[in-house]
C-alpha cells in the first residue's frame, strides 16, 4: 500500500511534503484535504490526524503529523533519498533540526500571521486585522534579515553553507511562497530589502524543478485571481470588500 | 573542555536542557545568561548564538541553539543516555518529533502569551495585556485538551503511551511549571480540568527527581515573591501596580 499524504496545496508545509515526495521519487497518494471547506475538521480526518492539522501522512499502520517530523521521516525510510536532504551527519542534522525548531516562532509565525491578516481572512470567515497583519510583518522581515546574516552567510547556495537544499531549504521556502498572495508592492517591500533570500529562494526553485513550479500551480492561480480582483479594484491593498468572491477563490 | 550550556533557569527550555544534563550524567558548565540583564544582546552572547536566543551550548568547536535541537544533539552524542529519552527506533523518533514540533505554535505560544502578558511583562519593561493573555489562556487551554486527549490516551505515564519519559515529556512539562508565577486561582482554573495532565506532569517530577526540584528552585523562589506580593495587595491578578518591585525579581 502507497504512502498516503492529506494535504491541500494552499497550505506550505503540505506542498513542502508533496515535492519532497516528487522529487525522491517516493510512491505516494494525495489526498486533498480541503481547508476553506473544513475538511481537515471531519470525523474521518480526525481518525489520521487527531490534532485536525495537515499534512498527515498513512505509511501502513503508521500515522503521522506535523512537516518537520514527516520530512525527517520520509528522508530515513525511504532508500532512495540523497544524503543532502538529512545528512547522516549529527552535527549537520543538529543543524537543520535547528534551522527547523526556530522556523516555527519566527518565519511561520510571521508569514502566516501577515498573510492571514492581510489576505486570507475573508475566505475562512474571518476579518482582515491590519494590526495584526503589521505584528506579523515586523516578525517576517526580522526572520528573514535573520535568515540572511545567519544562515545564509558563506559561500554555499543553500542554509548553513551547503551546497545542495535540505528540508530546511524547501520548509522555510514553501513558507516565504505564500507572500505571492500578497500585493505585488506588499511582497517587494518585504522581500527585495532581502537580496541573499531572493537568490536562496531561486536556488531553491531550480533545485527542485519541474516539482516545485506544478506543485505550486494551485497558488499561482490564487495569486492571479487575486492580481485580477485588486486590478479590478474588488478587493484593495490589505483590505478585502465585502462583495468579493473570496470565499471562492 | 567540558560542554557549555548558557541559560538563564526562570526559561522553560533552559532548564528542559539543564536537567536533562543532569540526570544523564553529562558533564557540563553552566553559564548564566540574565534574560532580564539582557545579557542575551550582548556583543559576547552574539557570538554563541547570533538568534540571541536561550538556551544555546559550545561543545568543543560545535555550537547550536534551540533547546529540541540540544536535546537530539546531546541524546546523541553522549553514550550514558538511556534510549527512552530519545529511542532509535525510527517510528518512536518520528512521533517524538511530531510532539516537539506541535509544542512550538500551540503549548509554548499559548503558555508564554498567557504568562507574558498576565505576568512577567512588567519585570522585562512590558505594559501588561490582557487582551494577549486571554488570546494566551485559550491556545493554551485548547493545547492542554489535546496532551490528555490525544497523547496521555492510553495505558502509559507518559507521552505516547510510554512507560518511561522522552526529551517530550521534560520540554513540554517545563513550559506548564511557567503557569507556577500566575496567581494560584488562575493557574487552578488553566490546569485542573486536565487531571491526566496534571497526574503526567507530577509522574515527570517524580522520574526526574531531585534534578527537577532542584533546577526549579529558582522558579519556586520567585513564585512565593510574586504571592506575597498578591497578599500584601501590590500586585493583583492579572495586573502590576506601578508601585511593585517586579523589575527586582
């Protein structure tokens, strides 16, 4: 039986699942678990995953939740996997497990709490919150200057030096991906003061091609969808009218 | 040269790392980082740790910050460790992992929000808040539901299902022992709906014990301050007079 994994590509740690699948060939089957329908809070979704959070993963009889803990895990049990993407290296995997423990309070927390507050909202039945949306935005531009003089100081393409991508790579950059849903003047003003992250996320992209490109069609639509609706002046800057048809993006 | 731990004991993660030393028999030197010095911005402190977070340890030309990441790394690399802490077996590992990443966005955020903005602000320059304690209080609670619903289901004293206690049990344990500084009402109102919960985190004292007691003594001290503070009416629940000394605790 394939390795089963719940996700919905709107959300960034299940593409990073997804493309780590793709890319080390691993046979699996995506279920969609669809968030802006609450399919993640079902009866049946709560036998895989109790915590109602994707991704989640079916490996036979073993169940498992949370990102991290399933690229780690996927990266041990499947033969196939190149050594780059959890080095067998303790000090190297120290590393990335710290890499991966700070992205939670920092990166992820800003990130999702910018774009929630400044885009999302309306599509789960929530309200924008813009001091909400600055609050996220102040944590998100210090993670990624962060990221910038720490990690990505030397002269590797990739987090802490290296010179192929590891899980951390593909997590914190399936993170920043969801920026694309912001406005245009929005995500340049948060990311170009970043050159060594704009670089970092190309790298990335191109390590991980053609995966990462189809893998992130469904947010590319989004982003589209959303361009045309704040040229079409429907939906503003931070700000989301009530008439438009968010909750069917 | 022995390995260094920086840490300041009134952190969670601090003493999570520090005991787990101890009781592994893992010779270490203890160097304090006053978080309300903010010894952790220091130009020296930079140099440990460029996130300017604690806990963080050298050992040898190694350094790491991130008290899971120092837990996986110690577990590994120091041969006394009992495999219970953290086991080889890939399918334990993984769930263990799973635990450690949940705890960042849900226990620790609901818990340090709650004890932040109810109770330590003021000792560290910070207005207090309601509002954010509230927003604390119900990530936390909703945290405390999952622990005894979904990972203290089953036979075991301690997380998932286990007879003896992992690096899971110690961190996520010491972040519940921050509700110790709230007044007694209100941690009495957080926590004793959970009685398994409650049974688990006196079940890690007794595991860990005299290295728990002892390594909170800290804690306890400022604890019996903040009461008789509350006794003798200068501070209230949920709020600092202005006249209180809480910069001196």
């Amino acid at each position: 039986m394939a390795l089963k994994v719940y996700a919905d590509r709107m959300s960034q740690p299940s593409r990073a699942v997804i493309i780590f699948c793709k890319i080390n060939g691993i046979d699996f089957e995506e279920v969609r678990i669809d968030l802006p329908k609450r399919q993640h809070l079902t009866p049946e979704f709560r036998e895989i995953n109790p915590m109602r959070q994707i991704p989640a993963i079916v490996d036979g009889r073993f169940k498992l939740s949370e990102s991290h803990a399933i690229l780690i895990y996927l990266a041990c049990v499947f033969p196939g996997v190149a050594d780059h993407w959890y080095p067998a290296d303790l000090f190297k995997r120290a590393k990335i497990h710290s890499v991966l423990d700070w992205h939670h309070l920092n990166l992820r927390r800003g990130s999702a709490t910018y774009v929630l507050n400044s885009v999302l909202a309306p599509a789960l039945g929530l309200p924008l919150n813009p001091t909400a949306a600055a609050e996220g935005e102040k944590i998100l531009s210090a993670s990624l200057a962060k990221i910038e003089s720490v990690w990505l100081k030397g002269s590797g393409r990739f987090l802490l030096g290296s010179s192929q991508p590891s899980i951390a790579d593909l997590s914190l950059v399936c993170e920043i991906m969801q920026l694309e849903m912001a406005d245009e003047k929005d995500r340049d003003r948060i990311l170009n003061p970043h050159k060594r992250v704009l670089k970092w996320i190309d790298d990335t992209k191109n390590a991980t091609r053609p995966h990462f490109d189809e893998v992130h069609s469904t947010l590319y639509k989004v982003k589209e969808k959303l361009k045309q609706l704040r040229s079409d002046g429907i939906i503003e800057t931070g700000s989301i009218k009530k008439t438009a048809p968010v909750s069917k993006m």
